[in-house]
C-alpha cells in the first residue's frame, strides 16, 4: 500500500517511486505537513520545534503553553481562524458576517482506487490509492475532506477538498485551495509562465523573498496571461540536477497560485481557485468539491519533474479514442481562407492535402449562420449552405472520396448580439441588468452557469455533428469573462464556479457521444492551456502565433508541464500572419514537428519545390510520431538566455533519439553552436540516419555535438540518431 499510517505517532506517510509525503494530526488535532522530498519511512516530526514567539497566536486549548502557535508551524490545511496570520488556504464567512473557522483532525479513511470529483476533471488510475482525512468545525457543523491520490509508479501526488455543510446555519466558502505546502526552512525559486494572446508561457525564475508573489487568473479562464502549472525549486536546481516540486491545477477557470516566505524564514505555497468574486453559499446537506491539484517531486532536476507531469497527462488525465494514438496530420483553412472560401475550395484544399499526405482538413470559422467576419452568428449553429453550395454531409462525402477526413470548428461558449439566439434569449448572455456590457470581438459569452443555456448548445452542437462524418471539432473561447451576473441564481459569487461545472458538463456529453471525435481545446490558441481541458480534449491549440521563431519560446515554456502531444502545432505561411517574420519552410516543420503536426496555410499556392518538402516532412513527421509519443522529452538549451534552441526526444529504451535545434539570431562571424545530449545510453554508439555519422553516446552527453547550419536567418537542423546494436 502507497499509503501508511503510524496509530501511536498519528503520522499518515504518503510514499511514491521516489518521493514520501508525510502530516501529523497532533495532540490538539492540528493537521501539520511534515515533509514532503526524497522517499524515505523515518517519521518527520523531530523537526517541529516550539518556542513562544512574540505576537503568534496560541489556541485556547493549549491552555498555558505559549511555544504553540498555529502562527508558526507548519500546516497542512490552514485555515483563517486559527491564529496563523499567513496566507490561508480556507476561509468561510458565516451567515452573520464573522469569519472563524477552526477545523480539528477527526478521523481517516485509506481505500483502493483513485477518488473522482463530480462534475469536474481528474487524474484517474487503474492502480492507485486514495486517502481521505476528515476535519470538522463543530461549532459552524463543517465538514471538510482532505482527498490524497496516489499514484506510486508516476511519482505523482493529488489534492482536492470536499466541504459539507452539516449544520442548520448558511456560510458562505470564500477561498478553497486544493492544494498547500509548508517547508521550514530553504531558498526556493518560483517558476511561473506568463504571456499574453499569441506569445503564451515565458518563463520566468524569481527567488522567494519575504511577502507574497503570486500568479493567477481573473479572467474566467486559466488565460493566456499565466498558467496555472507552476514549479518550486531549490535556488541551485538545473534541468539536471536539484530538488524541485511542480503543481498543476487541473481546472479551467479562475486560479490562484501563491508563495510566501514568513518571518521565520519558512515557505508556503498554495493553489487553488481565485478569491475574486468567489463566495460560494453552502446550506445544510450541500456540498462543494474543490478542484484537483496535481503535485509532483524531483530530486534530479527540472526534466525529470517534466518527465512526471507528461506521463501523468498521458496516461492518467487524457482520455477516449486518441490517448494513445497518433493525431493525423492536418490542415486548417483559417490562415488559409479566413471567411472567404465556399465549398469548392475546402474540397480543393482536401485535394491538394491528398496529394501532399495531409490526412484531415479543418474547416474553421465561418461555415455557419450568416457569418462573413467575426461581428455575428455565434450561436446560431445553423450550416449555411448557401455559402457551402451543399449540405454538411455532401461536403464532408466530398472531401472524404479524396481519402482525406473532415473537421469542423465551433465556439459554442459565445454568442453575437447580431444572433438570432441572442434577438431570441438575451438574458442568456452573461451581462449585468443595467449595465452596457464589456465586448469583445463584439461578443458576449453565454451563461454557461444556467443548464438551461447548456442544454440549448448541446442539442444544436449535436445536432450539427450528427448530420455529416466529422472526425475532428476545434473547440474556441474567444474572450474573458466579465459583468459576472446570472438570471439563474441570486449569489453572484457561485457564477464563474458554477460555469465551469456547465462547460465542463458539455463537454463531457459531447465526447462521450461522438468518442470517434478528436476533440482540439483552444481559447484564442493557448488562453485555456491546462489539465482540466485535456481530460476533454487530448491535444490543444498552442497559440494562436505560428511564427516558427516565437514557437520556440512558446513550446519551451509549454513543455515544463505539458507533453509534446498535447500541444497543437502548424507550419504555416510566410511572410508569418501574426510577427511578419519570413523563415524557412524546414525550420518550420522542425519547429512544429515538436507537437501535433499540422499545416495553417493554403497548400494550394505552394510551389511545386515547397510541395516536395511538405511530403518530405510528412513522411518524417510519421517516421518519427511514435518516438515523439512515447518518448523522453529533454530542453537542452534555453531559448531566453541562448542564441538557439535545442531539445531531443529519446525513446524510452534509448535506441532511437530526435535532435532538433533551432537558431534565434543571426550575427556576423557567428561561433559554432554546441549541444550537450541528455538521455542516451552511456555505453552505446550511435549514428546518425541521414549522414552514417558515428558518435559515443558518453561523449555526445559529456562534451556535446558541433552544429553547422546553412548560411541565413533562422536556420534549423534535426538529426536522427539510432543506436548501433552490438554483435
């Protein structure tokens, strides 16, 4: 069993592969985190110490004892209320407005089998085990779960709270983290990814100091602007070496992420859901379930950390059909076509894709209501075949007779005021009665919090996928949430919770209908990149930017949390669309060969030169795909501090390894770039497919590789390296 419990000492041990995680319900029923680090069973609580510290707070039943204070030992849930003056990862108001939780260890409970949360995305697990520690106010009647998930051979461990209300008396949750962690001592660095629309995930490296950092979203989605997955390290961790702890929420709202180094010195860190507009009412009998946070810990660095989290998405947060496979390499009509296309083009650009071995083309934006641009129509979920010149299912019959699938976009979260669902219903919009609402893209977001609202969107989404063959939907979202108000309740603060639990609920109908779909997330590209949506949708669009150059940057952040085969990635056109930037058509497909491949470009007005290199790069992208699946992702070069990027992916009994790097600057009388390898077999030799090239696995990772590229901007080279069997 992954989970153990000491009955004298009251210490619960929480042992993966490699890490061990331990708390201690203590002798006045405090809750306290131990340890969390290297696995090892020697119980943790030597290390508490009490001394009677000047303005920390002792309980009433500590009676005289001043050296106890919730103030300055570690804790494992805690609460405003108690006298710990930190940051908090619970706090409830009651009914008449105070604020004074105080939760007591009352009992456990060890079971087989990862638990599920209700209407919200999860790690699931054929083998892993769960424990559930209950605490109680029982002056409020508050119930609150302490849910662990445990999953041994992934080194991953998750987090998540059920609150239930068993008194007679309203409060109202007005901050529920699902995850906290207290280290005594130590200099951590917080590693976030921030961004913006179309330049997502930068890294950034900063020292905890004295006071709260924090990260986090307002906007209704997990955003572009920072990302819920968020990593402490030890101020010495590399890529290779070092402790380092990653957290990823697993939900597509609202979040916060916060680290704080108190008085003593000592760290915490929690992450949870977003205060801001956040009161949640809980009567008698209701429950609230928080969302999931997956923890995980390194003691050889930050790929290894990586390692962890992408296995944990493959194996235990994607679900349906396409987990395992490999995604068709496809085409997307929007930078292609924008809105000007009929339905002779689409199936031109399906022949064009034939040819070329593209296995799937996309039809986005623009096949629906009335739709000529971005002003109207969202909503109405109506074909417009005038503009097809046919029906969806002879389109789809269309482009499927030249041996290529057929996909579709849809935003089904939004709505134009040029609709007829929105002439019709609306008070369906979220807006505040009164108020001019704030547009965006001149639309208004549906209010999802109203099931009403959701069951409307499910039958005419259906409704839609039901008429022809569809193998692929792109699901979009646009804007930010804002003039947070529901006709469909009278607390405000349960709206953008509850909204969650409505598009989460959709999607979960839709896949479960059509499990033949490959479902695609994307919100503005990469503004809703995080766990939640990949239990929904196996891959998401990575940003909306396709500039090879700025990919770099974008999947190098990306990757610290996600694997490759989450994040949807396209060669596209030159002179790029978004930055201007003019780069080769081969660094483009190493760029986007580091993700689902797919091309965004008219494959029509290709020269018959560039045509060859589209095969030629199909061709390898499928040699390859399962190495890119199943294999070991390792950065071996940092794009924000480096004139390069470089990454390999090795397969998981080093046989086979892809080398890609790419050059950001061009400067005159440039020094040769070296690499160092990461991943090989010390004792193998290895050669390179395309030149016969031998070289020692030992040395390639010790001394590294020479790189030559091409004279010219932004060149690129991908080597394929293949271990040499001995006789």
């Amino acid at each position: 069993m992954a989970i153990l419990f000491d009955m004298d000492k009251r210490i619960f041990y929480l042992h993966t592969k490699n890490s061990t995680y331990q708390m201690q319900a203590d002798k006045h029923g405090y809750l306290l985190h131990l340890y969390y680090g290297k696995r090892l069973d020697a119980p943790m609580d030597y290390m508490l110490t009490f001394f009677d510290r000047g303005f920390s707070g002792n309980p009433y039943d500590a009676d005289r004892d001043r050296t106890y204070s919730p103030d300055v030992l570690p804790q494992e849930f805690p609460v405003l209320g108690t006298g710990d003056y930190r940051n908090v990862a619970f706090k409830v108001r009651e009914d008449n407005g105070c604020y004074g939780c105080d939760l007591r260890y009352e009992g456990f409970r060890i079971s087989e089998g990862k638990y599920a949360l209700p209407g919200l995305p999860a790690v699931y697990a054929e083998k892993a085990d769960t424990l559930e520690i209950l605490l109680k106010d029982a002056r409020l009647g508050l119930e609150v779960y302490l849910m662990y998930g445990v999953i041994e051979e992934n080194d991953i461990i998750t987090r998540s709270v059920r609150v239930e209300n068993v008194s007679g008396s309203r409060v109202y949750l007005e901050k529920v983290s699902g995850a906290c962690l207290d280290f005594l001592y130590g200099q951590y660095d917080l590693i976030t990814f921030y961004g913006r629309h179309a330049m997502e995930r930068n890294l950034q490296r900063m020292e905890i100091g004295h006071g709260r950092q924090s990260v986090g979203s307002s906007r209704g989605c997990s955003s572009h602007q920072y990302n819920p997955f968020v990593i402490l390290a030890d101020a010495h961790a590399t890529e290779s070496m070092g402790e380092c702890y990653g957290a990823s929420f697993v939900y597509s709202g609202n979040f916060s992420a916060e680290a704080e180094k108190d008085q003593f010195g000592q760290t915490r860190f929690v992450m949870g859901l977003s205060e801001e507009q956040f009161s949640y009412p809980l009567s008698k009998g209701e429950c609230f379930y928080a969302p999931e946070v997956i923890l995980s810990y390194s003691g050889e660095g930050l790929n290894t950390l990586s390692d962890h989290f992408h296995q944990c998405v493959k194996k235990h947060i994607c679900r349906g059909r396409y987990r395992d496979q490999i995604r068709p390499v496809l085409v997307n009509s929007w930078e292609a076509c924008y809105f000007d296309f009929d339905g002779d083009a689409i199936v031109e650009l399906a022949e064009q894709a034939a040819e070329l071995g593209v296995e799937m083309v996309v039809l986005d934006d623009g096949w629906f209501g009335h739709r000529e641009d971005d002003n109207s129509s969202l909503g109405d979920w109506e074909v417009n075949e005038r503009k097809l010149g046919c029906t969806l299912a002879q389109l789809s019959q269309r482009i499927q007779e030249k041996g290529v699938r057929f996909g579709l976009w849809i935003e089904p979260e939004m709505v134009s005021e040029d609709s007829d669902l929105y002439r019709n219903h609306p008070e369906w919009a979220i807006a505040i009665p009164g108020k001019k609402p704030v547009r965006a893209r001149n639309q208004l977001v549906l209010d999802f919090a109203n099931p009403i609202v959701v069951q409307y969107i499910y039958e005419k989404i259906s409704a839609v996928l039901k008429q022809a063959r569809i193998d692929y939907i792109k699901w979009d979202m646009n804007r930010s949430l804002s003039d947070i108000y529901s006709g469909n309740t009278k607390e405000q603060g349960k709206v953008l919770y509850d909204y969650m639990l409505g598009v989460y609920s959709l999607l979960e109908r839709l896949t479960t209908e059509f499990p033949d779909i490959l479902w695609e997330g994307c919100s503005g590209g990469g503004g809703r990149f995080d766990m939640g949506m990949l239990y929904y949708t196996p891959q998401i669009w990575c940003s909306d930017n396709t500039d090879a150059i700025d990919r770099v940057y974008i999947q190098y952040g990306t990757s610290f949390g996600y694997p490759l085969t989450a994040m949807g990635s396209h060669v596209s056109a030159v002179p790029n669309h978004q930055t201007g930037r003019v780069t080769d058509l081969g660094t483009r497909g190493v760029a986007a060969m580091t993700g689902a491949f797919g091309y965004e470009l008219d494959l029509r007005k290709l020269t018959d030169v560039e045509k060859n290199q589209v095969r030629e790069q199909v061709a390898r992208y499928k040699q390859v795909a399962p190495l890119l699946y199943d294999g070991r992702y390792y950065r071996l070069s940092n794009p924000f501090q480096e004139e390069f990027g470089a990454w390999i992916v090795v397969d998981r009994e080093k046989k086979t390894a892809l080398l890609s790097v790419v050059l950001l600057e061009r400067h005159g009388n440039m020094p040769v770039i070296y690499v160092k390898l990461q991943g090989l077999s010390s004792d193998a030799k290895y050669r390179e497919q395309d030149t016969g090239r031998v070289f020692s696995g030992a040395a390639l990772m010790a001394y590294g590789m020479p790189i030559t590229l091409k004279y010219g901007e932004y060149q690129s080279c991908q080597i394929l390296l293949e271990k040499i069997e001995s006789n």
